[in-house]
C-alpha cells in the first residue's frame, strides 16, 4: 500500500499537475491539503475518472484538505467535532482535518495552522489547535484498535536537520522551541517519524519558498509528514520525497511525500 501527502496549494490551479502525476504514481491513497476550493466546486470528475473515490472538506480561497483512495473509505469524518464534540466547533471553521478507514488503517490527513509569526495571535491558534489534535488522537486510540497513519502539512519543522540552515531559526515561525514541543507532546502519545526511519541525513526537504529561488538553492524545509503508530512503522518500507512535480511550471511550493507499506 502507499499512502502520499502533498500540499497542492489550490487544487484547481494545479489540477493538471496532479491529475497526470496519479496517472505516474499509482498511490493507494492520497492525502492533500490547501485545496482553497468550497466542495461543491471542487474539480472531481477528472480524479474520478482515474478511479479514485474523494472525499473532502473545504471552503472558499483558503485551507481545505481531501482523500482520494482508490478503495471506498469508511468511517469518514471532517474536523475535531465528530470525535471531540461541539465543545470544539470553532475550530472546525477552518476546514483543516479529515479522516477515514481503508484496510483496518486509520488515515488523518491535516492541515496544521502556520501561525503567522511567533507571538502572534494566529501562534497562539496553533498552539490551541496542537493541543486539541493530541485530544483528538488519544480520543481515536482509545476508541478504537486499528493502527493510525497521520500525514499532512504540519507547518513544523521538527529538528535542526530539517532545514537547509538552521541557524538563527530558533524564533522563527515553523521552527520555534515552543511549537516544536507542542508538536513532540502530540507525537509522544504513540507516533512515529517514518521518513527518519529511511533518511537519518539532512537535505530532505518537502517545502521551499517560491521567493529567491528557493527550490534551485534546495532553500528547503521538511514541514510535510507522515507519522504513524508502532505496529504501522514497523510495516513501513519507504518513504520518500518526489521532487518531480516541484520542478514543474507553477508548481506547489510543497512537494508530494509517498509512504509505502
């Protein structure tokens, strides 16, 4: 089985790049994020005509996340609400988590808020929204027995080596201490890194700014993962960055991450 994660960065203005690097890269299943499309003007027809079943959660211009899986998921669900209750409804405004069943495997795909700048009060959101997955999570595993893979853009660059230079980043957005433990606290309740099951050198990375040439500089920070409980790690067999489709004319500024099992 594989299982990709890409930040699309609107999929009606990637569509095509999307729609021909399936019809390349036969993923089981494929997480994406930013689709900035309300559903019902979500572009369909051509992924379905690939033979992918969608699922998806968006709004106008901003956020979004969709499933594409070749087999029907079940247990399909949008936001923290399902799992967390009303209680949390506010923050299911921003369509940022969807999740669903295929082959006795939990997949949640998120879209983890940026927080703008360190301090500010869109940081201060996605320490509040970090605090809630790990909520949400510990919920899904109490619930239930089946193995979780949780993939996605989580905006954190969780280590040194995950970004082309650290130095002088530590008050940075994506790379502050106080994110990166936020993130480590989510993670500490039984997930994961698998890319650093396979890549324990720096040089990786999954984003790269579109300014100063960041992507021909390999400008690059590794911000787009899949983590994944013990049992699932233990399956893993790779996980890699395509690079491909980052080279592209009007690419996404986020390259595609493939898990296989």
């Amino acid at each position: 089985m594989k299982i990709a994660t890409w930040n699309v960065n609107s999929i009606r203005t990637r569509q095509q790049i999307v729609v021909d690097w399936l019809s390349q890269n036969s993923v089981d299943v494929l997480c994406l994020q930013e689709t900035k499309v309300i559903d019902q003007d979500f572009p369909r027809l051509a992924f379905e005509q690939l033979g992918y079943h969608l699922y998806i959660s968006g709004q106008k211009a901003y956020n979004g996340v969709a499933i594409f899986s070749r087999t029907p998921l079940t247990e399909v669900s949008s936001g923290f609400s399902p799992i967390l209750g009303d209680i949390v409804a506010e923050f299911d405004l921003q369509k940022r988590v969807i999740t669903g069943v295929i082959a006795d495997i939990r997949v949640v795909n998120l879209y983890v808020p940026n927080g703008s700048a360190v301090g500010s009060e869109k940081y201060q959101y996605k320490l509040a929204w970090l605090k809630l997955l790990g909520e949400y999570l510990a919920t899904l595993q109490d619930k239930e027995t089946r193995e979780i893979c949780i993939c996605g853009d989580f905006n954190i660059a969780l280590e040194d080596r995950d970004i082309y230079n650290p130095k002088g980043k530590e008050n940075h957005i994506m790379s502050s201490p106080t994110e990166r433990e936020a993130l480590r606290e989510v993670l500490a309740i039984g997930f994961q890194d698998v890319f650093r099951k396979f890549n324990s050198e720096t040089g990786h990375y999954s984003w790269w700014d579109y300014r100063a040439a960041g992507f021909v500089r390999n400008r690059g920070w590794r911000i787009d993962h899949h983590y994944l409980t013990q049992k699932l790690y233990k399956q893993a067999i790779n996980c890699k960055i395509d690079l491909e489709p980052r080279k592209l004319d009007k690419p996404s500024d986020h390259a595609p991450v493939i898990l296989e099992f």
